[in-house]
C-alpha cells in the first residue's frame, strides 16, 4: 500500500483485520533490510459482522472507519489502500496442478506467472469451484522440470515444460464482495484479500514448523479457522462457523445472566478443563433482567468450566474431522499452534493437545519483541500474518495480490518488526 507520510512520502504496508469481534488495523514501514516496523496499530469492537461475514454495511463500515483512523492517527500517515484478511466466505482449498510450456531456453518470472494466471488454474477447477466462487489466493506449492519434482525455484533452470504445483483457495463470491465493497466505502483500494486462517499461519509459524508440517487452529469471536502448513507453505485452508462468541452465548444462557455479564465471567474466570485449578471456589451471577436488584445467583466454579469444556471439545472433534476427512492430518504432523483471541481460555492447550493428539503450543505473532504486551497477544496474529505477507510481496518484487513467490514466504520473512512501539 502505496501510504503517503505526512509530510515525507515513503511506502508503508498496512494490514486490515476485519473479524466478527473486532477489526484491528497495523501499519508499518519495511526497514529495507527485510523487516519492518510497526507504526501504529488500532483496533475497535466490530459492529455487522456474523461468523466472519458482514451482514450489515453500514456497521461494518463505521468499525473499520474508526480502527483505520486509529491507526492512521498514530502512524501519523494516510493509507489509500490496505491488504484485507477474509474470516468468513467459506473458503475451499484445492490442490492444482498444471503445466506449460517454458518459452526461452530457461524458465523466467513469466513462466511461472503464465503458470499461476487464473486462467490456467480455471481449467482444473471443478464446476462447483467455480459456481458462485472466487479464487483468493494461490500458493505455490512445488514444481517440476520435464518431469522432474521438487524443484523449489525453477528461474534460470533449462527445460521445455514447467509443471507447478499450487494451493489454490477458493470463498463464496458474495461475502468476497461485500468484504471488499466495505473497505472501499472507507476510500481504501484492497490491495489483495488474504483468509485468515492463512494469515494466522504466516503470523505464528517460526521457520521449522512450518518445514515440518503444522495445524495452525485460529480461535476466533465468530469462526474457528484452521490451515495446514507443509514444506515451507500451506497447504490447506478451512473454516468452521464457531468461536467464542458461541462459548459466552451458552454461558449466559447455562445460567439465566446477561450476554455482558457472561463474557466477564469467562474472560476472568472460564476454564476448558478442570485441571489442577479449584472448581469449588463459588462464583456469584446477576441473573438477566434483575442486575440492578441485586439479585445473584451462587454457582460453583466447576459449573462454568461445566459449559465451557464441551463446546470447545466439540470445535476441536470438528477441526479433527476436517483435517482427516481433506486428508491432511499426515502432512500437518504432529505440531498443532493455536491462536486468536479464545485461544488466551485457560486449559484450552491441553484440551485441544487431547482431542488432536498433538503437540500444541499457544502461539502470537512472532517476532514481535518489544511491542507493547496489549498487541503482541494471539488475538493480533491475523494482522502480524498479513504485514508479513505484504512484506515478503514487496521483498520478492510482485505485486500484493499476485504472491506466488517460488519457496514459500516464511523462509524470507527473518525479523519482520525490529523496533516497536
Ligand atoms: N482471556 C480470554 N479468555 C477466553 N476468551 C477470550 C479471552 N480474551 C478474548 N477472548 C475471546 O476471544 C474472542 C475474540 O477473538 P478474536 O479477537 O481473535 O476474534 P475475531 O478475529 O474478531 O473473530 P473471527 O476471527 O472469528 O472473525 C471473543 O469471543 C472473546 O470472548
Ligand atoms: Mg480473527
């Protein structure tokens, strides 16, 4: 994103998060020298967004509005276009082969671009691909000289065909546009629309994991996304419509309180096992309608961990099965990170390490030393992803929405943010 600098001009990335319970925007300036450093970064409560979807316009518009101002103000910068993460859209990954002919002697940028065109994809996508969708992105996954696999940058290698193996993901047209006509309300172009899942990936994974094959499970307000990285790069891209905002809705209900009240009570003393933690303590709870009575009912602490354990067992069974029935589960190895906001619940690691049978760690951005500990926390993973993604675009000299760099991003992202707020 081509920013203007009050006062000097120079060129800023600037990251839009647009997620069902809040929308954060960050902005940065690369350093030159394949990091960057974080200018301003704000965030506002979302208003219009269901399950990752806007479903009111005007909503949606006046909370990116305001987190765009926020971060605008403390960059001291005025943004004219922003990379966008999409929570929502039901995207669809699909693994795409193709090949085409190499057209000099050795294979140049045009090659792969002429591989990556969306035309060449389109002839391998199924019709219910293309009913109704859009591709989203296109990860280069590995290539093939005349037959030849594992090539991990063809440029300058002599053949006659180039065969390219891509992550192709696809989401629903509709959400795709209404997502883009919201931010454009805001007078920002959308640079490129990045799914957060793989967002979450690229902000969390250090180097090794993502050689190594990891799940990245993002826990989001409205949605819990998950993507597989493999070799260096992801390989799968999935959303499931629940998130902690289902988790607070079962608590208020569990116990007669207010949707307010039952959030507090999650984010303070909420608990996804049992664990080692005293479940006898009692907690008290205004009932809905009668706070300003006084009236509270006793509960023991168990009771609320009570509610809290099968609805995130039954979004972990959930990400179990998609990731078996895509047939990912192999190549995702045994590394599991979990992030997001919900991910921060107490007990949430051993029980998704349970239900998956990983390894799991909870992971935020990484590289993120010395930012200020209210947004380095996993809920700001999606926004570090996507300053990675507009980094490394930059890095490789392509443009922001055509990021099909040969070998993946991660490996050339080094330190992305040196010097903090
Ligand atoms: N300490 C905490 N313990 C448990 N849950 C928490 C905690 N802090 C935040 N949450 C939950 O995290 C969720 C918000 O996470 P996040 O900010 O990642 O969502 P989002 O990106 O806006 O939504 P989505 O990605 O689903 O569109 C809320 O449901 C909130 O209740
Ligand atoms: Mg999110």
């Amino acid at each position: 994103m081509r920013g203007v600098l009050a006062g000097s001009k120079a060129d800023v990335i600037a990251a839009l998060d647009v997620g069902t319970s809040k929308v954060c925007c960050a902005i940065a300036q690369p350093d030159g020298a394949g990091g960057a450093n974080l200018l301003g970064i704000a965030e506002t409560a979302s208003r219009g967004i269901r399950a990752g979807n806007v479903v009111d316009m005007s909503a949606a518009e006046m909370a990116v509005r305001s987190a765009v101002d926020g971060a605008e103000r403390m960059a001291g910068v005025t943004l004219d276009r922003v990379v966008v993460s999409l929570s929502g859209g039901t995207p669809q990954s699909t693994p795409v082969a193709v090949e085409v002919p190499v057209t000099g002697r050795t294979v140049t940028d045009a090659d792969l671009r002429r591989a990556a065109s969306s035309h060449s994809i389109g002839d391998r996508l199924t019709p219910e691909h293309e009913a109704g969708r859009e591709i989203v992105q296109t990860i280069a996954t590995g290539y093939a000289i005349d037959g030849c696999r594992g090539i991990r940058d063809p440029r300058g290698m002599h053949g006659t065909e180039l065969g390219m193996t891509m992550h192709v993901v696809t989401a629903a047209s509709g959400p795709l546009r209404n997502l883009r006509q919201c931010v454009e309300r805001c007078h920002l172009d959308v640079e490129a629309v990045v799914v957060a899942p793989y967002a979450a990936g690229l902000g969390t994974l250090v180097d090794d994991e993502a050689e190594l094959g990891a799940t990245v499970i993002d826990m989001g307000g409205g949605t819990t996304s998950i993507s597989v990285f493999s070799e260096g790069e992801a390989v799968f891209a999935d959303v499931i419509p629940l998130g902690g905002q289902h988790v607070t809705n079962d608590i208020a209900r569990g116990l007669a309180t207010s949707r307010a009240n039952a959030e507090r009570m999650k984010t303070l003393y909420g608990d996804a096992t049992t664990g080692a933690r005293d479940t006898r303590e009692i907690l008290e709870v205004p009932q809905v309608g009668e706070e300003h009575d006084g009236a509270a009912q006793r509960i023991p602490r168990s009771l609320l961990t009570g509610i809290i354990q099968p609805r995130l067992e039954e979004t972990f069974e959930l990400v179990r099965e998609r990731l078996e029935s895509h047939g990912v589960d192999r190549v995702a190895g045994r590394r599991a990170v979990i992030t997001g906001g919900a991910s921060q619940m107490p007990g949430t690691r051993d029980l998704a390490a349970m239900v998956l049978g990983k390894q799991v760690r909870v992971g935020g951005p990484v590289d993120v030393a010395g930012l200020a500990s209210t947004t380095n926390g996993p809920g700001y993973a999606v926004s570090a992803g996507m300053l990675s993604y507009a980094l490394a675009a930059d890095t490789a000299g392509l443009p922001r929405g055509d990021l099909r760099a040969p070998g993946g991003v991660l490996g050339r992202l080094g330190t992305w943010l040196r010097e903090h707020l």
